[in-house]
C-alpha cells in the first residue's frame, strides 16, 4: 500500500486543515504515516504568520529533496506560506509537484491524478481565496477532540498581522453545516469540539438572515451528547453581551476564554489596528469575570511592538496584574515583510525586547500559580485525555478552564469525564484523586 504523510505548522486551522487532507489521502487508498523517509507522498501545511516560518519550511523542502530522488516521492505544499508564495516556491524548489492555498486542499484527488498520470508536471492551485472551502470530512488523531472551521479569512487588517492577504476576506460557514458537524461529531462519540476562525466572534456579519455567533452557540448547546465546545479565536471588539449571556447560560462551552490582549497600552493598540482601548479591555474582561463566574481567561501579548516606550509595556504589566490571566501566549515583536508594522519606525532593540518579555513571563507565572491555587480543594469535571507522558503511572486530563490535571486511574477512562478532588496546585498543573 502506497503509504503518505503530513507535516504540519502553525495554527489549529491548519491542524484542521490537515485532518481534512489525512481523511482524502486515505480515501485515495494510502496509508498515513510520520515517516517521510517510506513515503510515497507528503505534504507540508505551511505558516506564515512569524517571517521565520520560511527557514523552517525551506530546510523541510532541502529534506525532502532527497527522499524524492531517492523514491520519487511526490511533494505537496499547502497553507498559508504556499497562498503567499504561490509559483515562487517552483523558482526554488523545482522539486514540489503540487502547491495549493488552504481553499483549495478539496483539489487534492485532481491534481494528484494529473501528476501521476504526467498530463502536468507542477500543479498550482491558489485562487478562489476569496471563496467558501468545500466542506470536507476530517480524520482527527484525537479520539476525543474535533474542530470545526466556522470562519475564514479575516477583515481585521492588524498592522503585524499578515493573514488577510493570504486567506482572504471573512466569510462565514452556513448555520447548518456547522449544526450538522456538529452533530455527526458528537454521535460518533467526540467529547469536545473546537470552533475555528481568525476571528470566530465576527460569524454571521456577512449574511443577511440574522445569524450570528450567539445564536451559533446556541444551537450547538442544544445538540444531544455529553461533549464540551471550545472556540478560538474571538476578539476583543467583536464580543457582544449576547455572546457572553450564551456562555453564561450553557455549561456545554468551556470555562476557558482566549481574549487575545496584544498589548496593553492604547497608543500601541492603535498602532496596531486593534480596535479598542486598555480601559475597552479591562471592562470587557471584568463583564466576563463577572457574569460567568469561575471563567479562565487567557491571552496573546506582542512585547516591542514599534515604537513600545518603558511607560506602554508598563501598561500592559498593569493589565496582566489586573486580569490575573491563567495563561498568557507571549511573544516579542518580528518583522513580517509585506504588513504595515515592518516599515513603521521606532523599530525596538532586540535587547530590550527580550527584556520586557523576560519581564512579563515571570509576572504571568506569578498570576498562573495563584490561579492554580484557587482550584485546591475543589472538585472539578476533567476530560481523561489517557497517561501522561511524563508519568505513565497517572492519568492527564482538563478541566473546562483547560487546566492540566494528574491522577491516578485506570486506561480505560480516557475519552469519558470523571469528577477529580484538587489536593495539590503547581503553577500548569493541578494534583488530585478521583472521587464519586
């Protein structure tokens, strides 16, 4: 059997996307695989949010240049470095036989066949960006986790951010195509289902019929099955009180909320195209503490952005200690060739940028412990997600707060939700036993 693999970067959106492509390879009858070196086809899913990205992908290519001299392996490249490059890559790799944009993975059994059968002998699929992917069936590693993509493409236009340019303009799946996932989804007995988007709170805003991402979420509440919802990622601007009451009112949605922040002081955040203020964020965040209560809340932070004085990283120290995240994705501002923030000036030292993120990890890891300590002595619902692979002696699972939690148990638990007793807290992770 001719056997297939895929390597994946970036995104959730791409480890979807890569599901999606797993379930097409085996339909044409191959095998999957993580072994590029007894492959017959591998594609990479690309990324090209860090401007980094394209050294890990050219050295990949550089790899795989070998394997197909060695047993013509066919080459495949797709996502969002692939939209962007387009038949650039064919310049430097003449070796890749298929480059694709996301949209279009649903050509894959197409161009397969006029590679194979030599009526072409580069294929380059990376239009219709602007259009709505077929849906696709996905074949998910996870026996426990599935996603779904409610949206695509982003009209947000963040200076650093290049993703508008290379997945297109927002659009929305159909209300009933997600509902239909959904449940298909959960009759096959998945325990939480992740909705997907660059902005998943925008849903609806191109339709005309009244649908939107509360009335989304609401409809997936009603779907019959023990399962959790999680989504990523809102933003800030586009969370209305619609949105947080539906959250409130539904135990199925976790009590885990990603509200990416970028930066806490208001000239940065203009500068960056973000939509709103330090004050617009503190408020929203303390609403979502205050109506759903229990709620972890979490955030993406960018430290030397720009022009970022000592006075704006100061500001968003201050908004890390007034939230008191459980869980921060911090990163130091790079150059992404071809945004509006890589020709701007007052460009920050490396240096100083690697100190101000020094500096905000250990004030984030001071937030994430006493968080965790809140949980002690508390029984919490945890998802079994199997051993851990640090110790094979416990079982690792998650709250709905997405908190890591170890205990003792039997194998046969993975996959089911068990009542866990909180009797020691580490800054990631909780310690307990279960309990009836």
């Amino acid at each position: 059997m001719k056997k297939a693999s895929i390597i994946t970067y970036g995104c959730q959106m791409n480890v979807n996307e890569s599901a999606k492509m797993s379930n097409i390879f085996q339909s044409l009858g191959y095998e999957m695989t993580e072994n590029i070196d007894e492959s017959d086809l591998i594609f990479l899913n690309t990324c090209t949010v860090r401007e980094g990205a394209a050294t890990q992908i050219y050295g990949k290519l550089g790899e795989l240049k070998h394997i197909k001299a060695a047993r013509g392996s066919i080459i495949g490249v797709t996502g969002c470095f692939a939209q962007e490059q387009g038949r650039e890559l064919l310049k430097k790799f003449p070796q890749i036989d298929i480059i694709m944009g996301n949209q279009n993975i649903g050509k894959i059994p197409q161009a397969l066949d006029e590679i194979e059968h030599k009526t072409e002998k580069h294929i380059v699929y990376t239009d219709c960006e602007d259009d709505l992917p077929p849906r696709l069936d996905a074949d998910f590693e996870s026996q426990k986790t599935a996603s779904i993509s409610i949206t695509y493409g982003c009209n947000n236009f963040c200076t650093y951010c290049i993703v508008p340019y290379v997945r297109g303009r927002e659009r929305s799946v159909p209300l009933d195509q997600i509902i239909h996932d959904v449940e298909k989804y959960a009759k096959k007995g998945y325990k939480e289902i992740i909705l997907l988007g660059q902005n998943v709170n925008s849903y609806g805003k191109d339709f005309k019929n009244g649908d939107n991402f509360a009335k989304l979420l609401r409809e997936i509440c009603k779907v019959e099955g023990d399962f959790i919802v999680r989504f990523v990622s809102p933003h800030p601007r586009d969370f209305t009180d619609e949105v947080i009451d539906v959250i409130a009112e539904n135990e199925k949605i976790a009590r885990s909320l990603h509200l990416p922040l970028q930066s806490g002081s208001t000239k940065i955040l203009k500068a960056m195209n973000r939509g709103y203020t330090k004050e617009q964020y503190i408020a929203l965040a303390e609403k979502i503490k205050e109506r759903i209560p229990g709620v972890a809340l979490t955030a993406d932070i960018i430290v030397g952005f720009p022009g970022e004085t000592e006075e704006d990283f100061q500001d968003t120290l201050d908004v890390v200690q007034r939230i008191q995240f459980e869980n921060c994705f911090m990163f130091m501002y790079s150059i992404r060739r071809g945004t509006k923030a890589a020709t701007m000036e007052n460009q920050i030292d490396e240096d100083v940028k690697k100190d101000r993120l020094q500096r905000l990890i250990a004030l984030q890891n001071s937030c994430s412990l006493e968080e965790s300590k809140t949980y002690l002595g508390k029984t919490v619902r945890v998802l079994v997600e199997g051993e851990s692979k640090k110790n094979k002696e416990v079982l690792s699972g998650r709250t709905s707060t997405n908190k890591v939690v170890l205990f003792k148990g039997d194998k046969d638990l993975e996959g089911k939700f068990v009542n866990v007793k909180i009797n020691e807290c580490k800054t990631w992770t909780l310690y307990g036993e279960i309990v009836e």
